[in-house]
C-alpha cells in the first residue's frame, strides 16, 4: 500500500466534545469520524485496526468449533416479546415499526433469535453440542453516548452462543469459550486479566469479564498478586475476619458530636481510627398484595464499617432484599429512627426494622455510631452487652486493597480495567422463555443449555490505546496496528536512489506478507513523522539520500526514544524477524 493511493487525514486537534485519549487520538489519527451522538464513521484507518480484531476473533472462535452465522440488525419483536425483553430493556432497546405498523427492534443482542433458530434446527441430543457465533453492528440507545468508541450507540461485537444438553456439558462449553478468549486475548497483544464476575439472577460460578488494563478504565478489577484470584469490585470477596471478637472495654455512652455527620468526621473529632466507627445505611423494600400494589413498606437497617462502602451485588443476594430494594425514603427514616440522616443507629429505635450486619462489623467491639439524636453519637457499643448478637450477617461491602485474598495467598490490590469480553453461563433462562427444546437420550423433550460470550470488537481497539499512547500519540501492538511497517524516504521526489530503494524494500516486504505502507505522499520529514506517531505504527524505516550513500537506513519502534542505523543490506531481514512473518 502507498500512501498516495491510501487515506490518510490527520488534525492537529482534538474536537471539543473528546473527553478520553483514545477518543481524541482515534479522531485526530483519522481512524473514525463522528457521524452523530454515538455513532461513528469507521475510517480507512481505523476498519484496518477493526478487521484485524475480526480476523483474530474469527480464527480462535474457529479454532474452537464455533460456527459463524449471522442474524439480523433489524429483528421482529415477537421474540423479544415472549422473553419479556421487549419491555423490561427499556429505552436503551430501540423499538421501531414498518409500515405495516409491525413492531421491530435494532438488535443490542441476539439471544432471542439464536434461541429460535435452535428450537427449529437443532431437535436431537445427537446435534448437540453447539455453539453459533456472528461478529454483527449492534445498538444501544445509550441515555448518555460518550467517550467515542468506548461508549457509543452503535457498535460491533462478536457475540456466540452456546447449546448443550445438560449443565456438565453446558459447563464444558464454557471453558472451551473461556481458554479460547483467553488465546484471542493474548494474541491482540495487551495487558489484561480475566476476572471472575457477578452471574446475577442466574447464580453460579460461571461468568468472567475479560478486562484489559488502563488507568482511565471504568471497572475497579481486584487481584491478588500472590495467587491467580482475580474479580472485579462487584463480586470480589476478602478473607472472612479471623479469631473471636474482642471483649468490651469501654462504657457505652452518649457523646456530643455537633455538626459531624459523617463517620470521617466523627473519628476526626474524637481523634479515634475511622475503623472503630460504624455506619448506618437505610433501605427499604416494597410490600404488595396480590395485585401488585404496593400496600407498605419494609425498612432495613444495614451496618458497615465507617471505612467500608456498601456493595448493591452482595446487598441484593441477602433473602428478603434479593428481590429488589431502595433506599428509605426520608419519611420512612424519621419514623423509624426519630432522626434525619447523619445521626442514625441501631440503638432506641422508634419502630423496629430488620437489620443486616457486614460481617467485620460482627467482630468488632467498642465501636462507634449514630445515637439517632441530632449532633450526638454512641461510643463504646458491644454485641450483646448493648444489643442482641446479630441475626443477619453477611458479606456487604466492597473489597479495599490491603484486605487478605480469600484463597489466603496474600493481599488484595485493585487496578482500574475497561471490559472488552465477557463469558457466562445462562442455563435455561431464554429455552424456557421460549419454549427451545430437543429430544433427549431418553426420548423426552429438554430445555436447552446454554451460554452467551461476547467480545467487544470495536470498543477493542479504543481499550488499546488507553492501555498503549504517549504524548506524541498512538502505540500499537503489531498484531492489530493499521500498518505493521512505514517506510519513510526523505526527498524521495528528488532522489531516484531514494525511490528505488523504497520502492523496492516495499515490494520484498509485501512478497514476505509484511503489512508494510510506503508514504510516497512528498511530505516534509517532520510532518510525515508525525502523522505516523500519531496514527500509531509500531515499526518505521527512514530511508534517505545521505544515509544510502553511507549504505545505512534509520529503523526506530514506536516506543524507542532514538532512531538505529541498519546496514541498507540487512533491512529487508531485520525487519522481517522483527515483524515475525
């Protein structure tokens, strides 16, 4: 490829609305071009970098026995319609009518179509296993598009779904799909981690975010470096506190704390570690009758350490608030404590609630916590001294680096990550929904089961560059990069030398399948080198009259700080054991 015959459009600055590097790079690289809120044109540029993500995700998935298929953008609504989909999504799913009136969707997934082209291909146990793949646009009405490719309204993911006879072997496609992504992942060439995820209402084991590294990611991944633990905040656990409770030693007492409603403050004040005061969270769940109606309300009391944040994963698995719940209302919280927010504790309560206590709360004595009496607080209150031993206690919080990994083989550090695959086990939540089933060895019908796998292939590329940039721009790693190779000639319009010379290194390296361009385009040497560090390519060559009348060219990685001279002789082989063709 020849620059001249290419595209390439480079800016010098990024638009006003680009809030994250990669955004900002990918518009100033001329790798996409925004088209409206969330929807991007995909540029020369930047569909080289997509179809090698493609090319990679399609020969693993084929690798692993997945069959490529592809399903509509544009789906009826009747299947959305029988899993309830259609209305429980909400506004992210858009909804649209032809003009028959007929009631469509523009897809975000597939599985309701997968699941019914199963039920009508796929009648034996004999057929079984199978797992059916597409790399498709989606859409997602996202309320707020943002941050370019990394959360825009349309988009292209692979997506696979898997179908197996029983759990042991729904089980076993999983793995097959979890170890494939992890060889597609190690291909791209970045740094990331698998972690173990929160499964939601179909419980299990069987979910994992593929997460790669970056300091901007939106997702808070915990690890222990000591062990192969790893999850994100959601689902991560620490140790379960260790050894008997200590003994109280403290009176308990009512303290002034005026104007100090907050555990940081109150620790601050009476000068004790913030880890010694408890906090109080209020919730509420709804109680119905048989209609639906909403006929009261149930108030719940949970406790976490002042240092502690509540986790909404772990509080939604407690019984009785896995159901759904809220947080009280301020008339709620008055009648039942007598007090606003600030102020509030399990003790001399005005009408009784049900309370949930994080189990390092459960082990702690003398601690400290709201009087529920403006500008007073309680200090030196014990379990069963002060209030019965705690009925309900469980794991409610998020991890904090420094807590013990629960395998027990160290300690947890956290690190900011951005989800570019996911892996999990659906069981037969959509066979069921829809009816999908198959005869079994026994003759009798069964519901498929089945797992979903899903690989970013677009938000892919912008997780790269947050992970691989500098202030120049772009770092790619050579397996997904536009262009593996530039060749640069300097006068290359002035030097027949030059041109030969470039012309004919361009041609070997393609012969050798190198992904080589040579920018033919006449630029001034600073200008073209830094179109190309900005675009990213990791490997370039300076070809220049001086140099081959010294019979050296200059190479230089992306990330090298200086050029290397390399015999003009050796170039052709150089580069090629450095691009591993």
């Amino acid at each position: 490829m020849k620059a001249s015959q290419f595209f390439v459009s480079t800016l010098k600055e990024a638009p006003a609305d680009a809030e994250v590097v990669s955004h900002k790079l990918m518009t100033r690289a001329g790798l996409i071009k925004k088209l409206g809120a969330g929807i991007y044109n995909y540029m020369p540029m930047g569909l080289r970098v997509i179809r090698k993500v493609e090319a990679i995700v399609r020969e693993e998935m084929n690798r692993a026995g997945a069959v490529e298929v592809t399903m509509p953008v544009v789906q009826p609504a009747e299947f959305w319609q029988e899993t309830g989909r259609f209305e429980k999504m909400g506004p992210e799913l858009l909804r649209i009518q032809d003009r028959h009136g007929r009631d469509f969707v523009v897809q975000p997934t597939s599985e309701e179509v997968v699941t019914d082209i199963a039920r009508q291909e796929l009648r034996s146990y004999k057929q079984l296993p199978k797992n059916l793949y597409q790399i498709q646009t989606k859409f997602r009405d996202e309320r707020r598009p943002r941050f370019g490719l990394m959360r825009g309204r349309e988009f292209i993911m692979k997506d696979a779904y898997s179908f197996d006879r029983d759990q042991a072997a729904a089980k076993a496609s999983y793995q097959v799909m979890a170890q494939a992504y992890r060889r597609i992942f190690d291909r791209f060439g970045l740094t990331y981690r698998a972690v173990a995820a929160d499964s939601g209402a179909i419980g299990g084991d069987l979910s994992e975010e593929f997460q790669v590294i970056a300091a901007t990611g939106e997702d808070a991944i915990v690890y222990c470096p000591q062990s192969d633990y790893a999850a994100n905040i959601e689902k991560a656990e620490a140790l379960a506190p260790q050894g008997a409770r200590p003994a109280a030693s403290q009176p308990l007492a009512k303290t002034p704390t005026p104007g100090k409603s907050t555990c940081a403050d109150v620790a601050q004040l009476l000068n004790v570690p913030l880890q010694t005061t408890v906090k109080s969270l209020v919730l509420a769940t709804d109680l119905t009758d048989k209609a639906g109606e909403i006929i009261g309300s149930q108030v719940w009391l949970l406790l976490l350490r002042g240092d502690h944040d509540m986790n909404e994963i772990k509080v939604g698995k407690v019984a009785g608030l896995d159901a759904g719940f809220r947080f009280a209302t301020l008339g709620e919280i008055e009648d039942h404590f007598g007090c606003k927010p600030g102020y509030l504790g399990p003790l001399n309560l005005l009408k009784p609630v049900k309370l949930v206590v994080d189990r390092e709360v459960a082990v702690m004595a003398d601690w400290i916590c709201g009087a529920n009496e403006a500008d007073h607080h309680m200090t030196g209150v014990n379990w069963g001294r002060d209030l019965p031993e705690p009925g309900v206690v469980a794991d409610l919080r998020n991890v904090v680096a420094g807590d013990r990994s629960p395998d027990g083989q160290g300690l947890l550090a956290i690190e900011r990550g951005i989800e570019v695959g996911h892996v999990f086990y659906l069981g037969t939540k959509y066979s069921r929904a829809m009816n999908a089933t198959f005869l079994g060895e026994d003759g009798k019908p069964a519901f498929f089961e089945m797992g979903c796998y899903g690989i970013g292939v677009t938000r892919l590329p912008a997780a790269a560059i947050e992970q691989n940039h500098d202030e120049r721009g772009i770092i790619w790693p050579d397996a997904i990069a536009p262009f593996t190779v530039v060749l640069c000639p300097i006068g290359m319009d002035r030097s027949e030398e030059v041109r030969a010379s470039a012309e004919k290194l361009h041609a070997d390296l393609l012969a050798v399948g190198v992904d080589v361009i040579l920018d033919d385009r006449g630029e001034r040497p600073g200008a073209m080198f830094a179109d190309w560090e900005l675009i990213g390519v990791p490997h370039r060559v300076v070809l220049s009259d001086r140099g081959l009348k010294e019979g050296q060219v200059e190479y230089q990685h992306r990330r090298d700080t200086a050029a290397t001279k390399v015999a003009a002789a050796e170039i052709f082989g150089f580069i090629k054991d450095r691009v591993q063709v």
